[in-house]
C-alpha cells in the first residue's frame, strides 16, 4: 500500500496484494472474535451438553430483566389509562345522571303524593348501600385473609415472610456460582425450592392487590416492587432453561418487616425493643441489599464495554466492602472496577454513611440502655417461689432476707424474686449475689402486667409488698401499697399477698378489693397497729414488747460464758414461735396437761392451740385459743403454737408416743418411732390436714362455738343474772371486746395544769405526744384499744393522760372520743411541769411518741424529741411526801407497813417501800425511729453504734422500741398465716376481722347492748405479771426451779407463765440501786429464781372480779426495784372473797358517802358517769387493824386530795 501509494509499486501487483492484506486482515479479526468468544465462554455461560443452550454464548441477561420491567411498567400503565378513562367517563357522564337521578326523583314523589309523603334522601340512601356486589365482597374477603387482626392474616403474613426469608437463603446459595448459567429445572433442586415459593408469592401479590384500595400506591410499594424484579424471572428461567441471579437480593428488603412480625406475634411489647429491631433490621436489609447489586455488577461487567471489565468477587466479599465502605475505614483490599459498581458506591457512601452515623449509636444506646435485669423468670420444678416487690432497698432486704433465709428455718426450698422499677446499687447487688441460690432480682413494676408475667406472678405461691416505714407521707406510701395489691389481684386473683401498711385506717380500703379475701391466706401488717398494740401490752406489763418481739424474729444463738444479764437475756432471745400438730397421744388430755407434759418432758412451751370448729352456724371454722384451760380437751389434728429454739425441737410434738416415748428422758431421743411409722401407712380418717368431727369439748350442741368459754354460770351470765342487768346500758362496743362509752366532746376531757395538779393521777398511763396540725397521724386509737380491753373489769382500766398539742389531738380525738378514762393536758412533752402536773413520778407507764419522725431527712435527728423527752424525765427529782399522800389516797401499804395480806391471792403488787424520788426510776418506753438512736437514751451503758437494736440494753429492758423489728413478720405470716392472728390476738386486745369492717364503715367504735354472747367474748386471756415477792409462791421466789414455778401456776390457777422480768444486777447476789430490768424467755426448768422476778403470765379472766368491790385490786409493777401498786398485776380470788367484802362494805360506803357528796360539788373532769358510780383511785382493800390505824394517820391529809370521778360504773 506504500508503494502504491509512492508509486513505486508496479500495477500487476495491486490486485494480488490487495487480495493478501484482506486476507491477513480476516484472520486477524478472526481470531480476535475465537478468542473474544472463549473468555466469553471462560467467564460468563459454561456450556453443558446436556441442556440445549445458546452454542454461541450469546447472553440472556436482557430478557430476565425484560419480563420484570414489561411487569412492571405495563402494569403500571394500565392502572394509569384505566384511572384517566374512569376520570374521563365521571366528568362526561356525571351531569347526565345527576339530571336523571333528580328527575326520577320527582316523578317517583309526584306519583307517591295522594297516598304518603315521599321518602327522604337517607331513605333513598340506603337501598343501594345495602346492595353489596361481588366485587366488594371479594375485596373485604381477601382484606381479611391478608389482616394481622386475624389468625388466618397472621400465618399468611408470617408464612410470607418466612418464605422470604428462605428465597433470601437460596440466593446466598446460588450467589457462589456464576450470574448466568444454564441450568435444567427438573435437576436444579434449588431452582424448584425458589419457583415454588414464588408461586406462592404471586398468589399473595394477587390478595393483596385485590385488598387494596389505592392500585396506583400498592403498584410502587417497596414489597411489590421486589416481587416484580424477583418472581417474573423465576418463570424465564423455567422457560428459557437458563438462571440469571439477577436482581434476587431484593429479598433483603423483606427484612424490614421483621419487627412488625415480632408485634404480630406479641414478641416485642415494649417501644424500646420495637425501636431497636427497626433499626436494626433497616440496617441489615440496606447492606445486603446493597451488597447484592454490587455483587452483580461486578461479576457482571458494564454492557457497554461488552462485560469485559468484570471481575470475580463473591457475595460476602461485596457485603465487606459495603461495610468499609459506610464506616469511611475504605481499606482498597477491595474495591469497585465497573462504571456501574463505582457510581453506585459514589451515592451509597452519601447514604450509607448518613445511616452508619446515626443508626449504629442509636443502636448501642437501646442495647446500652436494655434493662440489667430485664430477663424472665424460669421457674423450677419442685421448688416455689415468691414474688417481694414494694420499697427495695439494702435495709429492706437484708432485714428480710436475713430472717427468711435464717438457719433456725427446717428447709426453706423457696426462691425469692424481687421485683423493683430501680436497678439496685452496688451494695445492693452485692447482697443479691451472696444469695445468688435463692435470689433474683428484675427491673420492672408490678403495676405493669407484662413485668408480672416476667416474674411468673401467676405460678409464684405468695406476694410480698414491703412498705417504706420512713416516708414523709405515710397515707401516700399506703395508697401506692394498695395499688399495687389491685394491679397484682387484677393479673391474677388467686396470688397470696402480704402487704405491709403504715396506717391502721387505710387497712379498709384493701376490703374493697374484691379478690381480696383473709380466709384464704391475704394479710396485711399494719406497722401503726402492731407498734402501738406492742408499747400498750408494755403498759400492762413492762418488758413484753421486747419478748414479743424476739419471740417473732429469728435470731441465731449468740453464747456468752460469763455471768452476766446477757447470757441469760441471749439465751431468751434464741426463743422463737413456731407451729406443729400435736401428736395422737395428747388426744383427749386438758391442754394444762399437755402444756405440762410438753415443757417437762418434751422441753417445749405450748401457749396456743388452732381449735377447729364443725358447727354450722360458726362464723370461722379456726380459731386461736390461747391458754383456753383445763376445760377445753384436745381434739384429733390439732395444730399448736409453742416456743422453742429451733423448729426441729418442735417436731417432738408430733412424733411424741406414749407408749415409745414415756420412760425417755432425754428429748433429743424423741423422734418418729414404729407406731408414727404405722399410722403413716395407716392414716386415720382424723388427720392433722382433714376436718375434725369431733370439737375436742365436752360441750353441748347448742353452746355456741364462737367463744371457748367455760359453761359455769359464774362465767356466762344465767336468765337471772341477765334480768338483773340494765339492758339499757351500753358498757361494750357492739363486738363485746372493748369497753365502750357514749362518745364524749374533747371539751370535756381536757385539763389545765391546775385541775391536773389537783386530780389524784396513780397508776395512769402518761402518753407524751409530740405532733402538731402538719403531722401525719400515728394512730391512737391503737394504743387506747389495748388497754381498754374488755377481758379487764372497769375498776381495773388505767386512766390515760395525753399530754401534747391540743391541735394535733383533735385530729385524733375523733377515735378515741368513745374509750372510757381518757383525758388530754394541752402541753408539751418537754415542759417539767406539765410532767409534774400529771403526776408522772406515780404512773404505771409513760409512753413518748412522736409523729414528726419521718419529716426530718437526716435519719439521725428523727429521734431527738422523743430522746430529749426522755432524758427530761430521767433527770427530774420528786419529793417523798408526795408519794406517801397518794400511796394513801390510793390505799397502798405506807412505808414500814407488815407487807402481809389476808387474801391468799396467788398474785401481788409490789408494796411500795418508797416512792420514786427520781426520773430514772420511772418505768419510760420509747418509740424510736433509727435503731442507732438507741445509744442515745441510756448514758450509763456501754452499748456499740453499730450494736443491732436487740442486743442493746435499752431494747432488753423493754424501754425503747423500734418499729424495725416488725419487719420480721413478713417472713413469719408467709410461712404461716397464724402466726400474724395470734401476735394481733395478744397485742391488739382482741381486733378481728370483723371489728375491722366495722371500722371501716363508721371509723369509730359502736356501743353494743351487752348479751350472753358479747358477755362471753370477755372470757379470754391477757398478759400480767406474777409477783415473787409475796403470796402463794413466795417459797419458790427465793431459789425455788422456774419449773417448779410453772407447774404450780398451771395445775392450780391455770396461768401459764412465759417468762421473767429480771432485776439487771440480780445475778451479783448483793443489793445494788440500779432498777433496770431485763426480758427471759422461756427459761430452761432448772432455771434459779429470785425474790424480786417477776413473771410474765397469761392469765385466765376473772368473773368473779368484778362483782364486789372489796376484791383484791389488780395491780401491775413498775421496772424499778421500788415497787407499786398497779392494776395490770392480778389476783385470782379465793372462795372466801365474798365473805370478806361483805363485812367491810357497810364501813366503806359509809367512808365513801362524804367523798361522794363532794364529787358531785366539783367540776367533773373527765365524764358524764353516775353519781353513785365509785370513785376510780379509791380502791378499798381489806386490812389488818394495825394497817388502818397507819392509814388514819393520813386521814385528815387524804381528805384534801379530790379523786377522779369515774365515766361510768363496771359491769
């Protein structure tokens, strides 16, 4: 061609070279197009010689892609053209049909006019309204099949998803071989999987655009997009024989669904978790997404570079590359090499990034922020669990924990959840952990459901709800109580539940909870009643608070080997209460028999017994008798309560066997024998768990069973005893457990200083309050109802003075406004003389409360007015001579006298030897709120700040409480429902459920007429204390067996004693001031006794009391060595009482008529009582001669000392 072109080349040769360049050409180009063809056939169809493909490797890409895009778009414009035509025909033809409508109107009204009006426009509405067509019905029948609100709507929905799911996990399958193959459809496996979970998409693509109401939208939704670019091409490939993997990775977008699948499901309930899986899965399905289409692009090539620029990357490789690439980390190990792939990743990096920045913090702050404890419950076969939700704290619960997991406990095999809307601190989830075997703890309220379904609410054997016994507000802490218990009860109405409340008054509104119901285990602890309950039994006998209150709390055995006050006190406090059935043996036996037999042989102490009722008219089938007598026999099953030190000692109870067991003398031998072991095997149809047709009271069928009293007529009042009584007058409340009177005006009850001063004040009760306008009420009425009991004669009533802000007992005045005997000394507690006036150095008891406690945030200034109060007191000095006048007024022996007495009575007063002189020496106890204030009260002890309240000696003294020892009832109830009936039988002086519900509608107190059943609710026992001094068992007093002791007060005066109130320094042998006392607990039979003991007893009432008014006054004693007489120390009379009194009652009514005619002169302080009615501190004992002469030495004095005029006479 050169030379051609220089013209060098001859013309002969034109052609022939010409012929060889096309030629050389031609085979250049040839093989390029072979060789262009083999990498075609390398990288992009491998050819099979089994199915008939395209030899020439000719690609098919284009019509995969065709079948989507003609679906799409042709659908599309159908939608279109059919929404312009339908557009078209309502605004051509809308004009004519409404002129047609109107007219047909006016001829159908013109024809209808001589016979009826014509019908209204929604008349004519409704005919074609009712007429459904079937397209209609077709459109609401497929809404239904494709409606979560179903259940056939949600296994569609979740199936379709499912299935999506699992065309996405073929294409990670197929995503390993190469974009475009040819494949067979009756060989490929996974080819058949995918078609047929496409033909299932296509039917639901079909429902789903017959439900819908806008085609046009349904048309471009994200779901129906991936199913125009994922099932079309599942038929191509069927056809064509070939598999093209396309645009499959639209499958991802179904992921975005997946939290409403877990909604559907009712998974997901909290906008927490359903924020979280939203985010989480918009973020997965976008990477995969993404990931896929960089995948096909890639191994693809760009079209217009005839695909010769791809490159080999598999699918997890494009799923890294998309990561590096939103997290800007871009390492280029990997990178895009299409024109397609790199403008791709050029938008997806705007986006992705955006997402990657604000969906990844998101998503690590919900996990971040997810709840600790946010779990669930799995419960354990074999093995209960309760559910402790209310006030949690470290206090809280290891107070709880410390008793309920206590050692002394035979087996606790429950596990305690705890369930609290506040993560526990630290400290607090150190002391989980140290329970891990026994504890769990989940955030949550139980006021939302879903969180007790967490905790199994339904499965768990109780619910206990701890109350915050500091709060400022005690009415708004109960009201959050209560709420809970509806929250709990509305969940499942069959839940157990204890609850603690703070204020007595609010225990009504939990009897408006319908599913609230006592008989079958719900309790509730009032804090306010069992506090005041346990200060009013230390009014009647000092030191029985701190009994009580270790007798119910688990305390481990803390041994001492010197001999002190301690060893003997720790050995007490080791004593708690439990529950067993009585063996078969004790069937038929007196309970002072088994009593006996019990604390001799068995070395167990039985105070109570469950006596099971089988009568109809019986209002509960159970009922708590404590030391009912010799008159009440042992019934088969009975259930008794006794006090030991460790719950397996109890068992001997039950497996004591008389003919076994009856010449052991070692109790520890005790144990199931061979005839326990046959009647196991044998069991009788009497057992401990069935009901018992026998009552175990030789009783007849008519006696009532509501009351186990003796059937004497000295004890229930004969038809001629009942005509002789004034029905007229009411004396008790209308449940006959209270003495009662006419309410009465605050007025009328309260004192000045000099009315006080002038008022014979002895062996009253001072109540110091400290509270004002502001203050939350404590509750007085819990106090008062104790020691207006109506197991005490009215000649034996303490007078109980209030001294404290008048504004804040007129709050209260409202229930106590019907308790005889009361009376208010406007004042504070802090003022020497108003204590003076009152004359507190002559009171059987002082009592200092406060109800500004909980308004004070610094714990350790909660307590400083009831301490300032106390330390007043203690410090102040009286003057002898006064004591000597009142000791006369009130007929006490003088000092000097013969301190003997005629009356054989087995229980005695202290003979006051001298009056108290000094405040230390007045019995004081003192309510406290922080048990470290304690230190505080006494300066001469030697006791730790970080010594537990029950090892201080202020608490074994019985002259401080803190309501911080109730909390072991918690625990206690749970274990048993009896337990809480028997602490409020003791305490609270006969509360029931009933007197609650009446309560609660009136708020007060109604009088009640008195009738042989109200007379017989008096027939119950009461603490005293039993004097060692003197009397009958003055020989067992001075070295005489604490055994021998109780034996001789059970056999003969059925008093079952429990204790003893010990001088602090009685163990040092020589005399010593100090006037401290000390609680014993059960002590062991050999136990040596004193002269100056004093034991706690339950006491039988007295019938016989009441009825002369020459009895031996009862009297309680004071903590000091210097005693006095007091009316919560009782005697029981003898035969010959009556005798007596008659002989001195014409000289006493005669010394009495001046007194009287001068008590109706005065100013009646406290009452409205009778005239004739006995002046209550004038109580006539019988005397010796020499004593009443020493008496009239005092006449003349006495004579000038006004006494107290009574409200109302005793029964």
């Amino acid at each position: 061609m050169l030379a051609e072109a220089d013209g060098t080349v001859p013309h002969g040769s034109d052609s022939s070279m010409r012929t060889s360049s096309i030629n050389n050409k031609l085979d250049q180009d040839s093989s390029i197009l072979i060789s262009k063809m083999e990498n075609m056939e390398r990288f992009v169809i491998p050819y099979s010689s089994e199915v008939p493909c395209d030899h020439n490797g000719q690609r098919m890409w284009w019509a995969f892609l065709a079948s989507s895009m003609v679906t799409f778009f042709g659908g599309l414009f159908i939608i279109l053209l059919w929404r312009t035509l339908k557009y078209l025909w309502t605004v051509c033809c809308h004009c004519n049909i409404k002129k047609k409508e109107v007219q047909k109107v006016n001829n159908f009204a013109n024809n209808q006019a001589a016979d009826r009006p014509p019908k209204g426009p929604d008349e004519k509405e409704e005919a074609p309204a009712s007429e459904v067509g079937w397209m209609t019905s077709v459109k609401d029948w497929a809404g239904v099949m494709i409606s979560a609100q179903t259940l056939t709507g949600r296994v569609l929905v979740v199936l379709v998803f499912a299935l999506s799911i699992g065309a996405l996990g073929i294409y990670f399958i197929d995503s390993s071989d190469p974009i475009e193959s040819c494949q067979s459809f009756y060989d490929d496996f996974t080819l058949q999987i995918d078609m047929a979970f496409n033909v299932f998409f296509l039917l639901y693509f079909g429902l789903r655009f017959i439900a819908a109401n806008d085609k046009l939208w349904f048309w471009l939704e994200v779901n129906s997009v991936v199913d125009f670019f994922t099932v079309p091409p599942v038929f191509v490939s069927v056809y064509l024989n070939r598999s093209w993997l396309g645009l499959r990775f639209l499958r991802a977008l179904r992921l975005i669904q997946f939290s409403e699948i877990l909604q559907f499901l009712n998974i997901l309930k909290t906008s927490n978790s359903i924020k979280l899986v939203n985010l989480c899965s918009i973020f997965i399905s976008t990477w995969l997404t993404a990931a896929g289409f960089i995948h096909l692009v890639e191994n693809s090539g760009d079209p217009w570079e005839n695909f010769q620029n791809s490159q080999s990357l598999s699918y997890w490789e494009c799923v890294y590359l998309l990561m590096v690439t939103m997290s800007t980390v871009g390492y280029g190990d990997v990178y895009a090499k299409t024109t397609l792939g790199r403008l791709f990743m050029v938008f997806f990096i705007l986006g992705g990034l955006a997402m990657f920045a604000s969906y990844v913090p998101e998503i690590i702050e919900l996990i971040g922020n997810r709840k600790k404890y946010g779990g669930s419950y799995s419960a354990v076969n074999g093995r209960k669990h309760i559910v402790v939700c209310g006030h949690i704290t470290l206090e809280s619960v290891s107070n709880f924990l410390k008793d309920f997991l206590h050692k002394d406990r035979d087996d606790v095999n429950v596990e305690i959840v705890f369930l609290h809307n506040i993560s526990p601190n630290l400290e607090l989830e150190a002391l989980f952990k140290r329970h891990f075997t026994q504890v769990e703890f989940y955030q949550g309220s139980v006021l939302n459901p879903h969180d007790l379904a967490r905790v199994k609410i339904e499965s768990a054997d109780a619910c206990l709800i701890l109350a915050n016994k500091y709060c400022g507000d005690p009415d708004a802490e109960d009201a959050s109580n209560i709420m809970r218990v509806i929250s709990i009860k509305n969940y499942h109405p069959k839940i157990r539940i204890i609850t603690q409340m703070l204020q007595y008054h609010n225990k009504a509104h939990l009897l408006n909870i319908p599913s609230w119901n006592w008989k079958e285990g719900d309790d509730a602890i009032c804090l306010a009643e069992l506090k005041a309950g346990f200060i009013a039994q230390s009014c009647l006998a000092q030191g029985l608070s701190t009994m009580l209150a270790n007798l119910f709390s688990m305390r481990s055995f803390i041994e001492i080997e010197e001999d002190t006050w301690q060893k003997y006190y720790l050995e007490g406090v080791a004593n708690e209460m439990y529950t067993e059935y009585l063996s078969s043996a004790f069937v038929g036996l007196s309970f002072p028999h088994i009593c006996e037999l019990c604390y001799v042989k068995l070395k167990l102490l039985l105070i109570a017994i469950e006596y099971k009722s089988e009568q109809r008219e019986s209002r509960s089938r159970k009922r708590i008798l404590i030391n009912p007598g010799n008159h009440v026999k042992m019934q088969e099953g009975t259930l008794g309560f006794f006090i030991a030190s460790d719950a397996k000692e109890v068992k001997r109870a039950f497996y004591y066997c008389k003919a076994c067991h009856d010449d052991i003398t070692d109790p520890k031998r005790i144990k199931k024998c061979g005839c326990k072991r046959l009647e196991d095997e044998h069991p009788s149809t009497l057992s401990p768990k069935k009901k018992q047709r026998n009552g175990g009271m030789r009783n007849s069928p008519n006696c009532s069973p509501k009351m186990m009293s003796r059937h004497d007529p000295l004890l229930i009042p004969g038809n001629e005893q009942i005509e002789n009584m004034d029905m007229n007058i009411k004396r008790y409340d209308s449940t006959g457990m209270f003495h009662w009177c006419p309410s009465k005006d605050i007025e009328k009850v309260i004192l000045t200083r000099s009315e006080a001063s002038m008022t014979v004040l002895s062996g009253h009760v001072v109540v110091c309050i400290f509270g004002d306008v502001t203050s939350a009420l404590v509750g007085l009425r819990n106090l008062v109802m104790p020691l207006r009991a109506s197991n005490f004669h009215y000649h034996e009533l303490k007078p109980i003075v209030f001294v404290g802000s008048l504004d804040y007992l007129r709050r209260e005045w409202e229930t106590l406004h019907n308790f005889p005997k009361v009376s208010i000394l406007p004042g504070t507690p802090l003022s020497r003389a108003d204590l003076r006036a009152v004359n507190i150095n002559l009171c059987d008891m002082c009592v200092i409360l406060s109800a500004n406690q909980n308004n004070i945030e610094d714990a350790s200034l909660q307590d400083k007015e009831c301490i300032l109060a106390s330390l007043n007191i203690k410090s102040m000095q009286f003057d002898d001579s006064i004591g000597v006048l009142q000791a006369n007024s009130q007929g006490f022996t003088p000092p000097g006298m013969d301190r003997s007495s005629p009356d054989s009575s087995p229980v005695h007063g202290f003979v006051r030897q001298a009056s108290v002189t000094t405040g230390s020496n007045i019995p004081i106890i003192t309510e406290l709120v922080n048990d470290s204030n304690v230190q505080f009260l006494d300066q001469d002890d030697d006791d730790d700040p970080d010594t537990e309240l029950y090892l201080t000696q202020p608490f074994a003294c019985g002259t401080a409480f803190a309501v911080s020892v109730l909390d072991s009832l918690m625990s206690a109830t749970y274990f048993n429902d009896n337990i809480l009936t028997l602490i409020r039988t003791l305490v609270t002086g006969g509360a029931t459920p009933e007197l609650e519900g009446l309560l609660a509608e009136e708020n007060a107190l109604r009088g009640g007429y008195s009738t042989p059943q109200t007379l017989a609710n008096r027939d119950r026992c009461r603490v005293a204390q039993l004097a060692l001094y003197d009397g009958p068992f003055a020989d067992l007093g001075d070295g005489g067996c604490y055994g021998d002791l109780f034996c001789k007060a059970l056999k003969t005066y059925n008093m079952l004693c429990f204790g003893i109130y010990r001088l602090r320094d009685a163990h040092l042998g020589a005399p010593s001031q100090c006037t401290k006392r000390y609680v014993i607990t059960n002590p062991p039979y050999e136990f040596e006794l004193v002269p100056s003991d004093l034991i706690f007893c339950l006491m039988q009432f007295d019938h016989n009391a009441g009825q002369s008014r020459t009895s031996l006054s009862h009297s309680s004693h004071s903590s000091h060595s210097s005693s006095k007489k007091s009316s919560s120390v009782h005697s029981v009379p003898p035969s010959n009482r009556q005798n007596r009194s008659s002989k001195t009652r014409e000289p006493r009514d005669k010394q009495n008529a001046t007194r009287m005619n001068r008590m109706g002169q005065e100013k009646k302080w406290f009452t409205d009582e009778p005239e004739n009615a006995y002046p209550r501190n004038i109580q006539i004992k019988p005397m010796s001669t020499h004593m009443a002469n020493q008496v009239n030495q005092y006449k003349s004095t006495s004579s000038l000392i006004p006494p107290i005029r009574e409200v109302e006479d005793e029964c």
